[in-house]
C-alpha cells in the first residue's frame, strides 16, 4: 500500500480578522500538530501550491486561527473558504510504521482466528474514548471499538485482523 505523501489535513472554514487571517479546522490528531506545520498546500488546478504558516494559534481547543503567507486581505481570505489544505506527510513527523486513516481505508478486514474475510473498512470515527473502524459487510454495516480485545493487528499489506465478539457481524 502506498503512503500517501500530501494527506488532507484540514479545511478553511472562513475568514477571521479584516487582514487575511483564516479560520481552519484542523483534521489532524490534535488542534497543535495542525498549528505546528512549517507550510500547508491549497490544490489548484491538479498541483499543490505550498503556503507558508505564518502564525497558527489554537482556537477554543478546535479550531486554528492563522495567518498565511501571500494572504494578507480579507477578499483574499474569502476566496479561500471552503478549500482543503494538505500537509506534507514528513512535516507531520509520524513514525514509520504509522497508517494515515485514508491510508487505511479499503483495507480489507479478516477474524483474526479463522481468516475470514469480514468485510472493508470503509472509515475511522472518534465519537468518544476510542476510535470506531466502520466495516462494509455483505450484510451492512459493522462498527468495531479499536480496542486490543478486538483488534489483533494491522497489517500494512495483508489487511486488519480482528477478534470479533458474536453477533458482531451479523
């Protein structure tokens, strides 16, 4: 499975400020990782135009305040509402063995014990202590708590092995 190189990692939200500040919501692990990147990236026509974080703060423990290089009005700032911001994935400092969640989507999800194939994760939640992987079955949907009592490993290559309790799947 390939790394993804320039993963989203949030989107700007609206304007803050009559200088060309901007109001992000940040979809990386924490507010602080958003605010601590050296450039994030607008797509523009298929290509990534780097953008210089000037100063980034965090805002009510979910939202970043920041100013970008080369944005420096209001009118500027409008016209970047709505648009997803990507960050370089080397700048995120992850260690080596980290998947991204839209790296592991489409993984293909097995019992851990028999091998069977349960179904595809289809997406990541984060309603409350632990992550929930969301699985396409032939019967639906199943949502698993990414606890180790259920989730045995995470292949890179080979897929997510789970241990799921009866009924889980039905």
């Amino acid at each position: 499975m390939a790394r993804i190189k320039y993963p989203e990692c949030g989107k700007i939200i609206n304007t803050h400020g009559c200088h060309g500040g901007v109001k992000i919501e940040p979809w990386c692990d924490s507010p602080e990782v958003f605010a601590a990147l050296p450039t994030v990236y607008l797509r523009e026509n298929g290509e990534l135009l780097p953008l210089t974080l000037l100063s980034a703060s965090v805002f009510g423990g979910r939202f970043i305040f920041a100013e970008l290089a080369g944005i420096d009005t209001m009118e500027k700032a409008e016209a970047l509402r709505g648009k997803v911001l990507y960050a370089d994935r080397r700048d995120l400092q992850l260690p080596d063995d980290v998947l991204l969640i839209a790296e592991m989507k489409g993984m293909k999800v097995f019992h851990a014990d028999t091998g069977e194939q349960l179904g595809t994760l289809t997406d990541v939640i984060h309603p409350g202590a632990s992550d929930i992987y969301v699985i396409r079955t032939e019967k639906g949907e199943a949502m698993v708590p990414v606890v180790p009592e259920f989730v045995k490993r995470v292949d890179e290559e080979k897929g997510i092995f789970l241990t799921p309790i009866e009924g889980m799947f039905d």
